[in-house]
C-alpha cells in the first residue's frame, strides 16, 4: 500500500507546472522510495508527466548514490536491462534519465557514460567492439536527447569516450527529431567537421519538440542547426 501510495503521489507531484517546486517535493521522499515511485512515470504517454518524471529520476538516483552507491549501480543496471531485446520490454525513457542521472553524479558517469555511447555503435568482429546499436526510431530519439544533455554538462567525457565519430551520422537521420538533437550536440561538442551539414540544415523547417531546463518547447531543425554553428563560433 506505501509503495502504491508514493506512486500516486508522485504522479500527482509530475503534473505540477514548476520543475524546481516538484523536485524540491520529490526530496521529501527517500531517495529509493521516490526512484522506484518514478520507474512508472519515465514512459508515460503524457509528454509533460514524462520528461518531469525524467528530470526527477535523475535526481533521485543521484541522492541514491551519495548514500547508497550500489543500489545506485542496480537501478542503472536496471536501465540498461530494459534495453536489452531480452528483457521482452522496449525501455521508454531510459536512454533520457541515464543521461540526466549521468549529468546529475559524476561517479556514475564515469561507470557508465560509455554504456549510452554504445547504443549509437554497430557491434564489430574484434572483441574490444561492443555496440549496442539502437534501430528503433523513438528509441533513437531518447539516445539522441541523452547526448545532447550530456553533451550540455559533461562535454569534456562525452569527448574523452570518442563520442565525436558517433553523433554526426545521426544529422541524416530521416527524423526531425533526431536531426535536430544531433545538430544541438555537434554544437556542444563544437565539432567543425559537422558544420557544412548543419549550414545546409539552416534550411530545414521540420518542427519538433525540445526539453530544456524544465521547459517543453517547439522550434525546429533549422534553428537548432543555426544555434549550433553559432555555439562553434
């Protein structure tokens, strides 16, 4: 009944319009009741209740981990987990708040970062290659969400791991989605060899939603292209 009834709580809290009041809220709960109160919120169809649920997480698993690190450990085993064709399920919102437990704790980053970076590589014959490419389109755009964040706070790691080669593919993806989040990433990283596809992608006007800092907002490839070439320069 506890667990039933932090669920409900929770979901309550995620329908609130201030990420900074919910978060603040959510630390009223121990940081393991409120991980596994938000496990069911992270794939919600409602865009809002997801990507708060998703801020949150982050958090949550980060305050796990500065008092419990392997617990910490077991729920971002528990993510990769969900992505894997074995588990029988697809792993909605996962890719996002490993990132954002990633950006939120830097211990787990260090164990972990290179995981993310896997889904966007193909696995190779030597036996030091270890992709775990990602097919699923809506699986991809959660992949490329986790970059950009990462690319936002933990550039630097994202570099150091050799995610330079992997994230500019992903500017030709047939989904605005994608494109757009792989242009905000080149853009972080200030990757030079990207910028004749993104000054072509100025001209791109497919729309597409964006979470940032607590806000769901539209804008479109084009813009985030030409906010990219501007972060280079």
């Amino acid at each position: 009944m506890g667990c039933r009834k932090n669920k409900h709580q929770v979901l309550e809290l995620l329908n609130g319009q201030d990420l900074a009041f919910v978060l603040g809220e959510m630390r009223q709960f121990a940081a393991k009741d409120a991980v596994n109160a938000l496990f069911s919120s992270i794939c919600r169809e409602n865009p809002h209740v997801r990507w708060f649920a998703i801020s949150c997480m982050g958090e949550a698993v980060a305050r796990l981990a500065e008092v419990e690190m392997e617990e910490a450990r077991i729920v971002m085993r528990r993510f990769l987990w969900s992505l894997n064709d074995e588990s029988g399920g697809i792993g909605w919102g996962v890719p996002e708040s490993m990132a954002e437990v990633m950006c939120r704790h830097a211990g787990l980053a260090e164990e972990y970062i290179h995981m993310l970076i896997s889904y966007m590589r193909e696995d190779g014959e030597d036996i030091c290659q270890d992709g775990n490419y990602i097919e699923h389109p809506l699986l991809q755009r959660g992949l490329l969400w986790g970059a950009a964040r990462l690319s936002d706070c933990r550039p630097e790691l994202l570099l150091a791991k050799g995610a330079a080669a992997d994230i500019p593919p992903y500017l030709e993806s047939e989904d605005a989605t994608t494109r757009g989040l792989a242009a905000l990433t080149v853009g972080n990283l200030r990757l030079k060899v990207a910028e004749p596809v993104l000054l072509r992608l100025t001209g791109d006007p497919a729309g597409l939603s964006l979470y940032r800092d607590g806000v769901l907002k539209e804008t479109t490839v084009g813009a985030l292209a030409q906010m990219a070439l501007e972060a280079m320069n």
